[in-house]
C-alpha cells in the first residue's frame, strides 16, 4: 500500500511573524535607549515601551513612572509635559524610518507586575501579594526592600467579617519570589491627598498625535 507524503507546512506566514517580532523588539531597545535621556530630563523614569503595527502606522506607548525617592503617582500634568517632550524628540530622531506613529505615554498604574526591586522598593508601605517558588503565598504589608530580597508583614487568615490579624514580619528572597502585585485597598476619605494626585493606584495617560 504506497503511503502518501504528507504536505509541506507552509511555514512563510510564521516566518513573517518572527520576522516581524524581531524587528519590533530591536526597535523597542532602540527607541529605549533614544528617549531614556528625555525622559531622565523631566525628572522621571523610562519603565517600559510597547510598540503596535497597524499596516503602515504604528503606535508607541511610553510608560514613565517617579524616581524612587519620590513618593505618590505620576500627575496628569506630568504626563502631559513628557508626551510634549517625547513627541519633539521622536520627530527628530534621525534614525526613524518615517512610517506615521501615534505616541502613548502613560504611568504604569496599580496592575503593573513587580517584577523588579525598584518595583518593590516604590511599594514600600503598601498591601502586596507574593506568589513564591516554594512555599506558600503571601499577602501583606511591604516593610522594607534589601539587596537580596523583601520584608513585610503577612496578614493572616480570618473568617469572613472579621478585622484582619498580621502575623510576625518575615522575609522572602527575590530568588523565591515567581510574582507580586499591589492589592488595591481603598481609602478613607480622610486619607485622600488634598492635592488630587492618585496615589499610583490609576493609570494616568496622555496621548500626542
């Protein structure tokens, strides 16, 4: 009985795509290292860039966040004065290929991973969940950042309707630690700043065409 041979896969449409993602990770890397001085220079600090394709336009989004000595969000007007910035820098970068673009920029908001200790370290103070390597999870009160890991303070479970109990401060090294978020906790009015800057919490965005 002849066996038939199977048809070739045609890989081109994959290729195109790898193709594709490579030229927008080395653009990435690039744009970073173009606009980091920029951002540096409006007294912020360049998080990430994400770049979209669509067709012959792209977008890039920008995401900034404070230095680490400062505390808080990064303000609306902020923002809006590093949009303005990027956007003159990126219209003169000598080395962009002049396809169309439509820039982004944003803080990084409450749903940003920690995924670095300059993360935590913006976090100190804060409700934090740890999911760990070994062990089980934790939830609680970020106390301090070191060199080799963090300190906090776990809340302990309680049945519902119960005040939450902490138990005694432990430390998890950044080696055991898979991921960790900020637990949005919501606030008495009280505890509000007067001046209307979120406190990290909410994505604050500008865009510039």
């Amino acid at each position: 009985m002849a066996v038939r041979p199977s048809p070739k896969k045609d890989t081109s449409s994959d290729y195109r795509k790898k193709a594709m993602q490579a030229e927008i990770a080395a653009e990435t890397q690039r744009l970073k290292n173009f606009l980091a001085p920029t951002v540096e220079q409006q007294q912020l600090f360049l998080e990430d860039i994400e770049i979209k394709l669509a067709g012959a336009s792209r977008t890039v989004h920008v995401i900034v966040d404070l230095p680490e000595g400062e505390a808080g969000g990064v303000s609306l007007d902020r923002i809006s004065d590093v949009a303005h910035a990027l956007s003159e820098a990126m219209d003169s970068d000598p080395h962009d290929d002049g396809r169309p673009y439509s820039l982004e920029v944003s803080s990084p908001g409450v749903s940003r991973p920690l995924t670095e200790p300059r993360h935590w370290r913006r976090n100190v103070g804060r409700m934090v969940s740890v999911n760990v390597l070994t062990g089980d999870d934790v939830k609680g009160r970020l106390v301090s950042v070191e060199a080799d890991g963090i300190t906090l303070i776990p809340e302990l479970p309680v049945k519902k309707g119960m005040k939450a109990k902490q138990g005694e401060q432990m430390g998890i090294p950044f080696g055991n630690i898979r991921k960790g978020r900020v637990e949005v906790e919501f606030a008495h009015i009280e505890d509000v700043p007067l001046d209307g800057i979120a406190d990290s919490d909410e994505e604050t965005t500008a865009e510039e065409a």
